[in-house]
C-alpha cells in the first residue's frame, strides 16, 4: 500500500497506472455539496487503511470488551474499508496526481479538478494535525465513526452516490466504544469524551467552510496525522 507519492516512479506511465487503479469503481460527485461528502469519505479511506496496516503488521487489534464486540467492530470498519476503497479515491491519489501535474502538463487539468477536493481534505487534515500534534492518544477508527456518524444522521447529508453506507450501524459501533471506554483509557489509547468532540468540530468546520477558487496554481495536499 502507498504511503505516499515518493514510492510512485515519476514517468507519466507509471503516474497514469496508479491513478487509475487507485480506485476502480470511483464515484465523482459534481456538486460541491457532495465532494464534501467525498472529502470526508477520502479521509476516512485513508484513516482506515492505515489503521488497519499497522494493526496487521502488529497482528492482533486491541480488545474492545468481549470478543464479540471486538469482532463486531473491526469486521465492520473492514467491510467498510474494502467499500471504499472501491468506490472513493484516498490521499495518495491526490498527492500523486498534484505531483505529477508539477512535472507533466498532462495531469494539470486533473489536478485542477480535483482542487475542490483537495481544499474540503485538507481542512479536515489541518484540523486533526493542530489537535493531535502534541499526543499519541489517538484512536483513528473511533474519531472517523463518529465523524460518519454525525455528517450522515445528525447533519442529515445526502449520501446518494453512496449507499454501502446506509449498511453501517454507526449508532451501535459508537455504543460499544462508549461502553469500553474505562479500558480504552487505562490503555492510554484515547479519552472518548475529547475524541467525540473532536469529530463534531472537524464535522462543522468541514459544513461550514466555503471553497475559493485557486487561479494561480494547482492546490497542495496536506498529510494528516497518521
């Protein structure tokens, strides 16, 4: 899995041959409304996939009170993630095509059709960066449901070109996190109160922020907290 576009050779075959099979069943939505819901898709891709990385490289996940539990909520955060990564382009993506239209006019406009994209990501990425960069308490999985959570049934946005979402039971994944959450923070994982509130602020700021056209060049990808 990519890590970012240095593992990407730099001719344009190589550039074109990741774009697309970065995602192969891609759903582009024209709409701002709805590339925010992308963007908020892109972030949890790219969240869930590196989460999931490390917990294979380390081998096991952590324990979420019974095992059923633990299965329950993994499993589905893994189904979730497959989904998406059919459906929805991650980080990576962005950053290649951003880099490869540095060095070949090809992918310039490309790039400047994604930088609606780009701004609604990196808004999300400058937010968690600014509350995260002093801490290793972090649960990535928790913050991407209950970021989910929020935008789809609280905000009530339109997941239309995304209907595998309407199979995740959301409420219940954050109920078994809530209910585990005296084990979660004697691991020192996370404090589920702070992570919560995080989510809904990224979720507001993300609502209420309006994109500016860039007419001088194409927009840069910022990198979240991993």
């Amino acid at each position: 899995m990519l890590r970012d576009c240095s593992q990407v050779e730099n001719t344009p075959e190589s550039i074109e041959y990741f774009l697309k099979n970065n995602c192969t069943q891609r759903v582009k939505p024209s709409l701002l409304r709805d590339v925010k819901t992308e963007a908020l898709l892109v972030f949890a891709r790219t969240a869930l996939e590196r989460y999931f990385d490390q917990i294979d490289a380390q081998g096991g996940y952590p324990k979420l009170g019974s095992e059923e539990d633990t299965r329950f909520v993994y499993d589905t955060l893994r189904r979730l993630r497959d989904q998406l990564q059919s459906h929805v382009i991650n980080v990576d993506y962005l950053i290649v095509a951003v880099k490869g239209a540095e060095n070949y006019p090809q992918f310039r406009l490309l790039a400047k059709h994604e930088e609606p994209l780009i701004w609604y990501y990196n808004v999300m990425a400058k937010k968690i960066v600014s509350y995260f960069s002093d801490t290793t308490s972090f649960i990535p999985e928790f913050l991407i449901v209950c970021m989910l959570n929020h935008w789809i049934h609280e905000e009530e946005k339109s997941i239309h070109w995304y209907p595998f979402l309407k199979e995740i039971d959301f409420s219940t994944l954050i109920d078994v996190f809530e209910s585990n959450r005296d084990i979660i923070e004697q691991r020192k994982d996370g404090v589920i109160t702070e992570l919560f509130n995080v989510a809904i602020s990224m979720v507001e700021k993300l609502k209420t922020e309006k994109y500016k056209p860039n007419t001088q060049r194409v927009s840069k990808v910022r990198m979240k907290k991993k």
